[in-house]
C-alpha cells in the first residue's frame, strides 16, 4: 500500500483534485462557484498529463548538450494549448452567467429555478 | 519532497476556493492556486507550461472573473440542501473517486522511463527536432510544426470563443460606433 | 481608485516595459520557453493594466474595437494562409519545407515564427476582446 502510493502519488492527488472540482460543479448553487470547479477541474487534468511526461534524470525539453535524457515533450505542447483554450472556454462561461444574471437578477441557481417556476404557473409576467 | 508538499498545498488552496462565502475570496484563492501550479510544472520540468499558467492562469483568468463580479452581487446566498439532497452530491463525489482511485492501480508508476508514453512518437520528436526545424525548444517546434494542424485548431477555438463572448455581450448602441 | 497619482504612474511606466518583455517571449520561442500564446497574453494584459489603473475608456483608444475585431481574424489569418503558401508551393497543408528558403530546415524555422506571429496575434486581440466585453458596465 505504502509502495503503491509512493509510486503513484501525483495521480491520486489529481484526483483528489479533480473531485474537489467536481463536488463543486455539483454541489454548489452559485453559478461563479460551479465556474471555479470547473477551473479546478481542467487544471487537474493537465497535471495528470504533465505527471505522466516526467521520467527520472529528465530534463526540461529544450536541446543542450549536458542532458541525460529529456522529458517527454508531447504532453507538455498539449497542455501548453488546453490552458489557453481553457481561459477562453471560461471566458464565454463567464458571458452566459452575465447574461443570466440580467435576465433574472441572480446567479444563485436555487432562486433562478424558484422565478422559473412562478412564471411557469402564469403568476409572474415580464 | 517539495513537490508533495506543493501537491498537499494545492489541494488546501482548492478546498479553501471552493468554501469561501466571498466569492472575491474565493477568486483570488484560485489565482494562488494557479500560481502554485506554475510552481509544481517548474518543478516537473514543463517550463513553456508553467509560463502559460502563471501567465494565464494566474493573471488574466482571475482578471476576467473579477470583472464579472463587479457587475454582480458578491457574495454567495444559498439555502443549504435539505435531507437526502444534502448527502447525495458527496455520494456521486465519493463513488467516482473510487472507480478513478482504483484506476490508477493500472498507471505505470511516475517517472517510470519505460511507460508506454514515452516510446511512440516522442522519442522521434526529441532527436530529430533540433537539424529539421532549427529550433532548440523540442516544445515549440512540436506546437508550431510536427502538430501545426492541431495548433491551427486550438487558436480557431479561441478564436471562436472570441466571437461567442462578443456575441452575447456586444450591444449595438447608438453612441457606439 | 483612478484618481491614485502613485498607482496611475507606476502603471504607465510599466506598461512599455510589458509590450517588450512579450515581443521578447514571442521572438525566443524557439531557443527559451515562450512563443505565440504566452506573449499574447502577455501583450493583452499590458492593456487590462491601463484599463485597470486609468480607465477603460483609455485603454480603448489605445486598442480600438475595430482593430482588435479585425486583428483576432487576422491572426487566425496568417496561421492558415501559411498553410496555404505551402499548398501553393507545392507541399502539403502547413509543410513548411517546401516554401522557398532555400533549405527545408530555414523553411521549417521561418514558417514556425510566421505561425507564431499568428498565434501571438490572435490571442492578444482575444483576451483585449473578452476582458473589455466582460468589463462593459451596464450603462456603456
């Protein structure tokens, strides 16, 4: 047990990371707070790919004459692009909570589905 | 060693993020632990990503966020769930754990240099990227030519995000021009 | 907050300082860490400062939302017409080797900082973009 998580440890912290992300995607009701999970969330994944790049002896992926042995550096290229595309995609996130922030005065989606149902029942009208 | 203890951290900082009442708190813990990222890439050797994260992750995320709040109510206001609602997002959280837990036990140990990751394409890349493109940094001669077409389509997703975000945002104005 | 002589000038002096260290992350792409994405966003938030410590409409009439509008389609631009110079030329999509260089290797290396132009361009232009959409006060 011992040895398995000291060969693995990085993998188990991801996910403990990655549930941390994903309780608060699921759990909580504030629409900024499920954006933080999400945050949390993808920066999980790309540690979990930027753990499996690394070997023993290895040195950062740019060419010099001293080096024993390179990590690996496809993973890296991947996450180097998933980080930008990731800001972006919490960009437009961002943008739809603005939005439904002045459609219903709130991003608390407990009181959202309340104002949902009032107008479903015909007794609220915009 | 330091790098345990940068993990233990995050994972404290990721706690913190998602508890805090104050949703600027909770911004600016994740900004920290954005940073704190960074920090665990250095130490893995990932640089190019590591000036990504403490570039974007840290700064112009928690930025976009910050500006979003100015625009709304601070703090967060929820009703905690009742009865069984209450316990049933830590179930899902605690079954999906195990599965990933015991899927780990199949991961070739870290830093192991015979994983299979690191005997397909990579080692091509390694040797032949410095006499054939000229570059001396393995990652960006991946990013830029062995994977340009992936590249090309990661900037069409900014790209795109770009317009989504002018989309739902703009308004056409009479005093804009 | 915009009214803070120490805050205001501090920023100013050091907004020159960014726009160079992100032409220097830009053009150390292949010898250093760095490239195309770090130096956009590097570029774009030496304007989120001036909008942040002087004032949004300042920073907008250094960056126009004409120019930004047109520059992300830009930038995306010189990615894939780079990739079609090279059809042209006889290659395939984004081989840069063929274009004419002389050597396959100075082809190489001269498509890749082409396309990181690209890439660096776009993505400045995106983040100015999202951070003044985002930043939009109800009443401008």
């Amino acid at each position: 047990m011992i040895d398995f998580i000291a060969a693995k440890y990085n993998y188990l912290i991801c996910v403990c990371l990655m549930m941390i992300g994903f309780y608060a995607v699921i759990a909580k009701q504030n629409l900024m707070k499920k954006i933080i999970g999400l945050s949390i969330f993808q920066t999980s994944v790309f540690l979990f790919y930027i753990s499996m790049a690394k070997v023993t002896d290895g040195t950062a992926p740019i060419v010099w004459e001293g080096a024993v042995r390179y990590d690996n550096p496809l993973p890296h290229v991947l996450i180097l692009t998933a980080i930008v595309v990731s800001v972006s995609t919490t960009a437009v996130a961002i943008a739809l909570m603005i939005n439904i922030y002045k459609a219903y005065g709130t991003i608390e989606d407990s009181k959202i589905r309340e104002i949902e149902a009032g107008e479903s029942g015909g007794s609220v009208s915009r | 060693m330091i790098n345990l203890m940068l993990l233990l951290f995050l994972v404290v900082i990721a706690i913190a993020a998602i508890q805090a009442k104050d949703l600027l708190n909770s911004i600016m813990y994740l900004s920290v632990y954005s940073l704190f990222m960074a920090l665990v890439w250095t130490e893995l050797n990932a640089v190019d990503v590591a000036f990504t994260e403490a570039a974007v992750g840290a700064g112009v995320s928690g930025v976009f966020m910050i500006a979003a709040l100015t625009r709304m109510n601070r703090f967060e206001s929820s009703r905690e769930r009742t009865g069984l609602g209450k316990y049933f997002p830590m179930a899902v959280v605690a079954v999906t754990a195990a599965m990933l837990f015991y899927a780990t036990v199949d991961m070739p140990a870290y830093m192991d240099p015979e994983a299979p990751i690191h005997k397909h394409v990579a080692p091509y890349y390694i040797e032949h990227s410095e006499h054939e493109t000229g570059s001396v940094n393995i990652v960006t001669s991946v990013l830029a030519s062995y994977r340009g077409f992936d590249t090309l389509g990661e900037t069409s997703v900014v790209f795109t995000a770009a317009i989504s975000v002018i989309l739902l945002l703009r308004r056409r104005d009479k005093n804009e021009k | 907050m915009k009214n803070d002589v120490i805050l205001r000038t501090v920023a100013r002096c050091m907004v020159p300082f960014i726009l160079l260290f992100a032409f220097y992350v830009q053009a150390h792409g292949e010898i250093s860490p760095g490239g195309g994405f770090q130096a956009g966003v590097i570029f774009a938030s030496a304007f989120i400062l001036i909008a942040l410590a002087v004032g949004k409409e300042k920073a907008r009439e250094k960056f126009k939302q004409k120019i930004s509008d047109f520059t992300c389609s830009l930038g995306l631009m010189i990615y894939a017409g780079i990739g079609f110079i090279t059809i042209l030329f006889g290659g395939l999509f984004l081989e840069y080797g063929k274009l004419p260089f002389g050597s396959a290797e100075k082809g190489n290396h001269l498509g890749m900082i082409g396309i990181e132009l690209g890439v660096g361009i776009a993505v400045a232009s995106v983040m100015v973009t999202i951070f003044f959409e985002i930043a939009r006060k109800e009443d401008d």
